[in-house]
C-alpha cells in the first residue's frame, strides 16, 4: 500500500479516537456479553482496545490489511500496555490464517465505502464466527457518539475520507453484496449512527 495511504489511514484511526468509547458501548450492547473472542478486522481497528479497558472478551486478534498497517496497531498495543494481550495478524478480506469458527464478535468499521482498498467477505466473516456469534460489519460514529465531537472531527474526517478513496454506498448496494454470499448467518441492517450490518450466527 502506498504510504501517504497509509498515513491518512493512521491521521483518521488517531482523528476517531474520542469516538471509539461511544461506539464501543454500541457494539457491547449488541454483543450483551462481557466473555469471548474478539476481532476487530480491516485498516480502521482500534475499538478493540477499548473492549479490552472495560474487560469484556477473553481473547483479541486484530486481522488488518492492507499489508503495511500491522506496525501501526503493534505500536498502539505498546503505548496501551496491550502488546501481550492482543494478537496483530495481517491478513486479507478472506481472513486468511483465522480459523473456522473462532470469533464470537468480529467488528469491522469502514467496511463498504473504500472499495480501491478492499472489499467485504461476508462469507469469509460467516465462516470464522462461531454458533451465536456476533457480527457489526459498516461506518458511522454510532448512535452514542456526541454531536460535540461529531462537529469537532467531521470536517476533517471527510476529507479524509475523501482522499483515502470513500464512495457512497446504497442499503440496496449492501443487501445486493450480502445475497450473493450464501450465508449461515442471519443479517440486519442498523441504520442508527450509521449504515452497519448485523450478522448473528444460530
């Protein structure tokens, strides 16, 4: 990956930091466990250190890609003190080298709007949850988030955005994305704080 990619992925990931508590406490409510193993996938990771701070999950992988930005989650693993509790893989959007039926929660921000990227594997996603796991999968600063902070960063998270390469996408778009992977898993789409997509597994 390009490097000047890679910096405006890292100057978004650090822009977003204040939100990631907020969404976080999305997600948990979702999750509404306080065990399991998690695993936060793609370039824009970081919320899985916050399940960490507020003790929920057993384990943690971050499964990013492109190639390049493992480095960066490692030395923010460091300065949290969490070098040894989470697992850094590079990986691919096929989630290759995590096994069939590891992750109870997989989250995956930023999912559908960089497609010069990546683009989603809902199968490969399917495939790692295990029975009853769970799965946010999209964008947004979730329903939580503060409009102070929204209003503090959003000028500059669009542009970001914008030059890291981010289309907009249709629920349509998602649902098209979605039928085409037979999935074992049954789906919703969450509209509020964002366009995400809810996976859970029977």
């Amino acid at each position: 990956m390009k490097s000047f990619i890679m910096n405006l992925i890292k100057e978004i990931n650090l822009l977003w930091t204040p939100v990631y508590p907020y969404l976080a406490k999305q997600i948990e409510e979702v999750y509404g466990r306080k065990d399991g193993d998690i695993l936060d996938i793609g370039p824009f990771c970081g919320l899985i250190f916050n399940f960490i701070e507020n003790n929920i999950g057993n384990s943690f992988t971050i499964g990013t890609f492109p190639e390049g930005m493992g480095l960066s989650f490692l030395e923010e693993a460091r300065k949290k003190g969490f070098e040894k509790m989470v697992r850094i893989l590079e990986t691919d959007p096929s989630l290759k080298g995590i096994e069939n039926q590891k992750i109870d929660l997989a989250i995956f921000r930023g999912a559908f709007f960089f497609p010069s990227l990546f683009e989603v594997d809902f199968k490969a996603i399917d495939r790692v949850l295990k029975p009853k796991g769970v799965a946010f999968i999209g964008g947004g600063f979730g329903k939580f988030t503060p409009e102070e902070i929204i209003r503090k960063i959003g000028k500059r998270s669009r542009q970001l955005n914008l030059e890291i390469g981010k289309i907009e996408i249709s629920e349509n778009e998602i649902l098209k994305n979605i039928s085409k992977a037979t999935l074992k898993a049954n789906f919703e789409i969450i509209k509020e704080g964002g366009l995400w997509v809810l996976l859970r597994k029977d």
